[in-house]
C-alpha cells in the first residue's frame, strides 16, 4: 500500500486535512502549537485504490514542550518511509521562514511533492497562494480541509502521481473479509501502553516518556503477529477529571473513550509496580459498561517483588488484582514488561483465547437444561412461591455485527420477568460461565416477560 506523509510547520493544518482525507475525525485539531506528537496513520478510501495517509507533528516547531527534539524525529522517520509527500501551508500567514527551510529539506529527499495551500476558503486567499510558486513545487493545490474545499482535486491529483488504478472487485472483497481484530490499548497515564505497543510492533513507532499524557491522539497501527493481522489502537492516558486540565487533554480522553467504543478488544494495561489505582477501576468500569472483551495487561512485572520465587509472584499478583477488579472476574490476567519485552507472546495467546470462545456458542437445548437444572435447585429470591418467576425458555441471539469478538446475548423468556433480580442474573450468568468458561468476554443477559392474562384480553 502506498503511503502519503503530510508535513509542514506546526499549525497550519496538517490535522484537519488528515481528517478530511481519512473521512473521520482521527487527529486532534486545536489552534494550539504542537498538539499532534506521533505519527498517526489512516487509510484514504477516497480515490480508485486505497493508501495510507500518515500525520507528523509539526516540523521546526519551537515550543516549551519538553518532547519536541523526539517529535522530530518521528517526522523525519515520516519523510523516510512515505512514497509521496504533502506539504502543507497556511495562505494567510504567507510564506514563513520556516516554510523555506522545509521547503529545502523536502527537496533532499528526492520523493515527490505535493504543495497544499490550506486555508483558501475565499476567493482573496486562494489569489494569495501564487506567492507560495516561490517555494519551486510544480504540483500546487488550494484548498480548505475544514471545509472539505478541494480535497476531491486533491485525491485526484494525489492518484495520478502515486498510479493507483481502480482495485477488482474480488479484491476489495477478499480485504474487507480479512478485516484485523481491533485493539484499543487503554489505561492510565504512564502505565506503558505506548511502551507495549512498541514492543508489540518490535520498534520505537510512538514515542515513549515518563512525561503523563505523552500520547495524545489515538493512533490506529496495523501489525502482524505469529501470522495473523491486527489492528492496535494506542489511546492516551485516560486521567481523573479533575486532572485534566486543557482542552486538548479534554480531547485526547474523548479520543481514548471513542477508542473503546469502536475496539473489538481492550488490554487494560495496569502498573502492576504501583499497584492498581481508583482511576484503573474507573477505567474497568468504562469497558464494562461498554461491553466491550477485555484482557487484564499487568505491566512492569520485571519490577514486582522481583526476588520472589516465580510461582508465588504470579499467585500473589493475582490474588491482589482479582479483588480489585472483581466486578470484570472474566478477564483473563497476563503479567508482562513491556520495557524488557517479556512475555508478550503469552499476550497473544490469551487475545486468540479470548476471541477462539467468544465464537464457540452453546447449544439451545443445552442451555435451557442447564438454566432450569439451576433454577429448580436454586430459587429465585422468593422462594418456590406460585408467585415466583418461571423461565419458560432461553436463547442466544445471533451477532449480526460480525465483530472479530462477538460478545454473547442470552435472552430469557420468562413470566414474572420482574421477579428476576440483576444479582440473581448474575448467578445465571455463572452457571452458563460454569459450561462454557469464555474467558475476557462479557455476556449480554436480557429478559422478556410473559405480559398478565388481563393486559393479554386487552
């Protein structure tokens, strides 16, 4: 696949065009001087064939910010992997000095370049673009990624220079089919998902810092393990509220939050050094109620009780998180360093277990003679009463969504549905786990109830 990097100084609109090309809202966008901070990358499915397009923090920026010298660097790896460049301007600050020097090193590289004018949503500043000729690219465009002006011309053009030619249907088809499982690495600030993500992908590919909330965007990297494709979403740290004190941190935690939304699986990744924190929990509790599988990552397990024997490291580890995070008892535990890259392969293991039993279903008849067994010999909380629940029949419902993980849906049809409390349905919910373990995956418990003889007439 073909790769376009979009550079230029910071603030010019290197974000809000990705976003236009890659149809969604990826990159933060904030009037704020080096916001964006790794190289976050996308597909642009706008033109004949699909390619990727890479964001790059802004080059030559002069700011506070102590990350600044690895930023570079991560836009310069940008410059050395991309198959075409887009440079970005700003028509109505003109050309700035340090557009000159980019313009200069850009020609070094020998890759061709595409010169885009942003901001030229008028007709007085597409005019002002002519001045940018100066800078000696034959390929110029204007146009205004904010509001969608020209980025059409702009994949058109994009497409020539890169000879992308329309796909066959069968392939598009045979991609779509092999679509990577999605996973959202969430977690506190400083807690090694960037760190784990790079020793996932066997490289230095986001930038890693003892700094809290390094990461800002939520990056979506593609990568290949023992044979099998994924799709890794590196979140930002996701801090108590109190905590977040700037916009573009507000945004940052809304990218994290959507992340877990849209991820097929979560590695909770925990400093397992530190112990688990209320915001660790708080972040469970989002998963949870998400439904979303999950695996719970304990990271820096070089650094717990290291002159421990092994076996009992491991028991004492888990003994202390699954009291923490006893309301998601399901999630398998992995210990990890994400630093000395230990353990990963046990990692994966466990994510193919996860999804390798979210696709076993259980029989129909198995499990309404597994819910009534129980059912007959423990009763509800009102006994063995006339006026106690009876379950009349049980069903998984089918996933329509062909998720990677498909998350299970045990429907129970019963009268006096009222009468089934939700920690009786948790009981339920047990005994199926007791059968079928299914292990990271949380299961969907819905009940519908018989309606009265009275509203039946009616």
């Amino acid at each position: 696949m073909k790769t376009v990097a979009i550079v230029g100084r910071p603030n010019v609109g290197k974000s809000a065009l990705f976003n236009a090309l890659a149809g969604k809202n990826i990159s933060i966008v904030h009037d704020m001087a080096g916001v964006t901070r790794d190289r976050i990358t996308a597909e642009c499915r706008r033109g004949p064939e699909v390619f990727e397009i890479m964001d790059t923090g802004g080059i030559g920026a002069k700011t506070e910010d102590v990350l600044t010298e690895q930023v570079q660097v991560e836009a310069a790896i940008a410059l050395d992997v991309a198959d075409l460049l887009l440079f970005v301007v700003d028509v109505v600050e003109g050309i700035n000095p340090v557009d000159h020097e980019l313009s200069l090193v850009l020609r070094r590289t020998q890759k061709p370049v595409v010169l885009v004018c942003n901001k030229a949503d008028s007709t007085k500043r597409r005019m002002g673009s002519s001045e940018f000729t100066k800078l000696g690219f034959p390929d110029q465009l204007e146009v205004s990624a904010v509001h969608g002006l020209g980025i059409k011309e702009l994949v058109e053009m994009l497409s020539q220079r890169l000879e992308l030619s329309a796909e066959s249907a069968e392939e598009r088809v045979a991609y779509e089919a092999i679509r990577p499982m999605k996973i959202a690495v969430v977690g506190r600030p400083n807690a090694g998902k960037s760190s784990l993500v790079n020793a996932i992908l066997n490289q230095d590919r986001t930038i890693v810092s003892e700094v809290a909330g390094t990461t800002r965007d939520s990056m979506d990297i593609h990568c290949r393990y023992n044979g099998k494709n994924y799709q890794l979403i590196d979140t930002a740290g996701i801090r108590r509220r109190a905590r977040v004190d700037t916009p573009v941190e507000v945004f940052s935690v809304q990218q994290a939050m959507k992340s877990i939304k849209r991820a097929d699986l979560c590695l909770l990744v925990v400093d397992c050094a530190a112990g688990a924190k209320m915001q660790d929990r708080k972040i469970a509790q989002l998963i949870l109620e998400s439904k979303k599988p999950c695996i719970l990552v304990m990271n820096k397990y070089d650094l717990f009780h290291p002159t421990a024997q092994q076996k009992e490291r491991i028991e004492h580890l888990d003994e202390i998180m699954r009291r923490e995070f006893f309301f998601i008892h399901y999630a398998p535990l992995v210990a990890i360093s994400a630093k000395e890259k230990q353990h990963i392969g046990k990692l994966f293991k466990a994510i193919e277990a996860v999804r390798e039993g979210a696709h076993n279903r259980i029989g129909t008849g198995s499990l309404n003679r597994l819910l009534q067994h129980a059912i007959e010999n423990t009763p509800g909380p009102l006994g063995r009463s006339a006026y106690a629940f009876k379950l009349l029949y049980v069903t998984q419902v089918n996933d329509k969504d062909d998720r990677a993980v498909p998350v299970p849906h045990f429907v129970l049809f019963a009268n006096r549905a009222a009468k089934l409390t939700d920690s009786y349905l948790r009981h339920l919910e047990s005994v199926i786990r007791s059968e079928w373990p299914a292990e990271g995956v949380p299961f969907i418990m819905s009940v519908r109830g018989k309606q009265p003889k009275n509203a039946r007439k009616k």
